[in-house]
C-alpha cells in the first residue's frame, strides 16, 4: 500500500463519511453480494520463491530484490496483500494436477527444490495446490518455517545434489528474525492515527451507526474487560459509548468492515477489507452469519441499540457459541478460536450480565 494510495483512499473516506457511510458499508445491500474479488488473476509461485524473498529482505534488500521474477511477486503483494497465489510444485504424485507450467531451475537441482517445496509446505500444513491470499502465505511460512537450516541448507553436505543455498538460508533466518510483517508491512501508524479521529467523528456524529453483526458481540467483551477506555486499534468504546449515551439510536447489520475497523492495522482502506493475515477475515464472516442466524436478522436491518442489544443478550449467552463454533474445537489455523484474551474467559458473560453499561440502567 502506497503513501499516495492510501490519502486518496482516505479523502474518499472522509467524502463518504460524510453523508454517514463507511468503507464496507456504503451500499449494505450490495455489499453483501459475495462477487469474486477483482486481482490480476491468480499468481502461481514455488513454496522455496517466498522463502528466497524473505531471504533476500534478510539480506538487506528493500525492494529491488535484486531478482526479477522475486521483485514482481515482492511488488504484487505489497501492492495487493490480497492477490491470491497457489503453491506449485513438481510431484510426481496424484497431486500432479497443479504441477508448474515449467520450471526454470537446473536439471541438477530439481530434487533439491522439490524437496524444498515440500518441505515448506509440511511445515505449513499445506498440500501443493493450495491457493490463499499472499499475506496469509508469509504469515503461514513466518509460523511454521521457523529456519531454513534442513530445507534450504544443511550441517552435512552429503552430495553435490544436495549441497543447497547456505548464504540464502542464513539470510531467511536473519529475515524471519526482522518480524512477521517484513514482507508486507503492517500499516503506516500515522495513517491509522488520522483514520482513528476521522472515524470517531463521524460515528459521534452520525445518527445511526453501521456494525457488523459480531462486533456487537465484540464490544461486550470489551466492555467486559477489567479496563473500559478507548484504544486506538479499533473504534469499540466510542461505539459502545454512542450506544450508552443514546440507546435507541438505530444500527445498521452490516457486511464486512464497519464503523469499528476503520484505525485497525488489519483495515486495508484502498479496499475496505479486512486483511488479516491468520484467515480472520473468512472467520469473521462466519461469526456474522452465525449472529444473524441466532437473532433472526439479515445484513440491511436496522433496529434501536436498545432492542438489538436486549435480542442478542437473550439469544447468545456465551461467546463460544458463536466464536468457538459451538464446540470450541479448533479443527484448523484457518478456523481458530478467539477467546478474547489470552485464556477463555469471561469477558462476554461480565458484559452480558452488565447489559453493556446501559441495559440494566
Ligand atoms: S470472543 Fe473474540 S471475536 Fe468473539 S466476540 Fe469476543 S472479542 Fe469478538
Ligand atoms: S481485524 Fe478486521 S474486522 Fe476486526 S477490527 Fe480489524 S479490520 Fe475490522
């Protein structure tokens, strides 16, 4: 995301803003159209290729990476954190099907980067094939690819085959040790601090407010919290504290991003999307459905804070009912469970039994 990108996105927040609406939620009804997401196509790239752009950042390489084809795939995703990639490699296996068009390394070092490949995806959790947007790759591969000592070099070179790239593996080692978002850096802060105040008069402002149906949830456990004042990842206690000081202002559901997401380091204003890179987005989307569904709702419904608040409190007690998916079993990174802090706890409950400071008054 560019400086220049991201002030024009947020003049067109602030024009939006105004006449109430934000990213995400201009047009509700549209919004929640599930259209396939506008990329230059899909981009097909070897599990080795994003270790080897770690590696070179390691080195010192900002964004001429010195590489052709690794300084395009570095320029797409930090252009487009959500470009879809699939992992291809070349396997002689029923997994066949997703093989490279063509493979551009020697003969001699085909099985060292097969193996590689593989090696990266074991680590990752992921079969060759699999497709996801970038940012979720280089945060898979920051998780689960904790060195590069035994896949791309090794204490023993056992034959020529085999004798790896030692500079580049050193040099992931030393990327990785640089943080998680090197590759695609967390957003610029003093644009985060400008959303912050932006966002927070609007919604002071605007005479109804726009959530996505778990952030109702969400502001509970906030407001459970042992600590009740503003923060400036997101907009939750200005929220909340529109809500307590007006009851029966009306809220919107809406799709995806809303009034709370705007100073978020997650919130990609050139898209109005959410880009987190542990699949909290698809997460997030399923938590939304699964409040509709328990309070009888759609995307579009607008009720008084009083009313919804006294709907949801009736209808969902816990928070793993929704954000646990009833069981609280995790069955993969993709569908983790949020407990809201570190430990499952009882934020929600604390702030359920407090009507969110205003019911019980
Ligand atoms: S458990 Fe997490 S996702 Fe669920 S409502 Fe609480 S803070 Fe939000
Ligand atoms: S993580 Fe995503 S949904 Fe949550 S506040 Fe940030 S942008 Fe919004």
């Amino acid at each position: 995301m560019t400086q220049k990108n991201s002030n024009f996105s947020r003049r067109v927040f602030i024009k939006t803003a105004s006449v109430g609406a934000v990213a995400g939620s201009a047009m509700p009804g549209l919004a929640c159209r599930a259209k396939k997401s506008e990329h230059t196509g899909i981009l097909d790239v070897r599990p080795h290729e994003l270790m080897l752009i770690v590696a070179k950042i390691g080195a010192g390489l900002k964004d001429d990476l010195g590489d052709a084809r690794l300084t395009e795939i570095l320029q797409i995703v930090r252009r487009d954190p959500s470009q879809p990639i699939t992992l291809k490699c070349p396997v002689t296996s029923n997994y066949s099907f997703q093989n490279p068009d063509e493979l551009t390394e020697p003969e001699e070092e085909r099985l060292f980067y097969l193996r590689s490949d593989l090696y990266i995806l074991q680590r990752m959790g992921m079969a060759p094939g699999v497709t996801k947007p970038a940012i979720e790759f280089f945060q898979r591969l920051y998780d689960g690819v904790k060195t590069a000592k035994g896949i791309l070099y090794f204490d023993e070179i056992t034959a020529d085959t085999w004798k790896g790239l030692e500079k580049e593996g050193r040099n992931y080692d030393k990327g990785r040790a640089m943080g998680n978002r090197i590759v695609i850096p967390v957003r610029d802060q003093k644009e985060e601090a400008e959303y912050k105040i932006d966002s927070v008069k609007v919604m002071y402002e605007a005479d109804r407010l726009k959530i996505r149906p778990h952030h109702l949830m969400c502001m509970t456990c906030f407001y459970g919290r042992q600590t009740f004042k503003p923060i400036s990842e997101d907009n939750l206690f200005e929220a909340i504290d529109v809500i307590q000081k007006t009851p029966e202002i009306p809220v919107e559901l809406v799709c995806g991003p809303c009034m709370i997401c705007p100073p978020c380091y997650n919130y990609n204003p050139g898209t109005g999307q959410c880009v987190s890179p542990f699949s909290m987005a698809v997460r997030d989307e399923l938590k939304d459905l699964s409040v509709l569904q328990a309070l009888g709702l759609k995307y579009g419904d607008v009720l008084p804070a009083r009313e919804l608040y006294t709907l949801l409190f009736d209808r969902i007690h816990v928070q793993t009912q929704i954000c646990g998916w009833g069981d609280g079993v995790v069955t993969s990174p993709e569908w983790t469970v949020c407990t809201a802090g570190p430990e499952p706890g009882p934020e929600y409950a604390k702030g359920r039994a407090a009507g969110l400071g205003f019911l019980n008054q």
